[in-house]
C-alpha cells in the first residue's frame, strides 16, 4: 500500500517519546526517519524498551511488523512536507508509527 501523509508543520511533528519521534528537520531527513521507523526493528525495539515488561507482553503483535522493504520520498507541500510511504504494513501498524514519530502533527490524505 501507499500511505499519502502531510506534515502541515514540520517543527511540530515529533511524539511524545524522544527515543522513537522524528528529529528531522528537512523532508528529506523525515522520509528517512520514517523509513527506519518501517523497515527497522530497532526502532520497535527503542519503543519497547520504554515499557516495563508487562506492558510490552500485552503489545498487540501486528504493532511489532516491521517491512524492510519499505520505501519513503518526500518533497514540499505548500509550508509543509508530503510523504509517501510504500510499504506492506496494515493501517493500524502504519498509523500507530506514525503517532509514535509524529505526535497528532501529522495527517492521512490518501491510501492507494
């Protein structure tokens, strides 16, 4: 699938937690960092390694997916930033990533 997402405003697209929220600050950096966060699982482990052990025991595995080969580009949109993510995750894993990097900075326009 292709998840068509805008970041509206960049400097304030980041979660909550350091060790997994985008730290970009051009499009270029962002596509990457969203890649990673994809295709890595390194990151799925940065994320769980702030949960004590029973919190991270009752994580829904389809969160835990990760694609390798994921792919990400982004460019301009308006005074924000377009990314495009191909990638076999489901919506649910997509979002939640997404929340994860971005915080609530950030919106869904299209899947195809």
């Amino acid at each position: 699938m292709k998840f068509y997402i805008t970041l509206p405003d960049p400097e304030q697209a980041r979660g909550s937690n350091a060790a997994v929220s985008f730290t970009a600050m051009g499009v270029d950096a962002f596509a990457e960092q969203l890649q990673h966060a994809l295709s890595d699982r390194r990151f799925i482990e940065d994320w769980l390694a702030g949960m004590d052990e029973d919190e991270a025991d009752q994580v829904d595995p389809a969160l835990l997916a990760i694609d390798a080969k994921a792919k990400v580009s982004g460019k301009l949109h308006g005074l924000g930033f377009m990314l495009v993510a191909d990638t076999a995750l489901n919506g649910t894993a997509f979002k939640h990533r997404m929340r994860l990097l971005a915080g609530n900075h950030w919106q869904l326009v299209d899947v195809k």
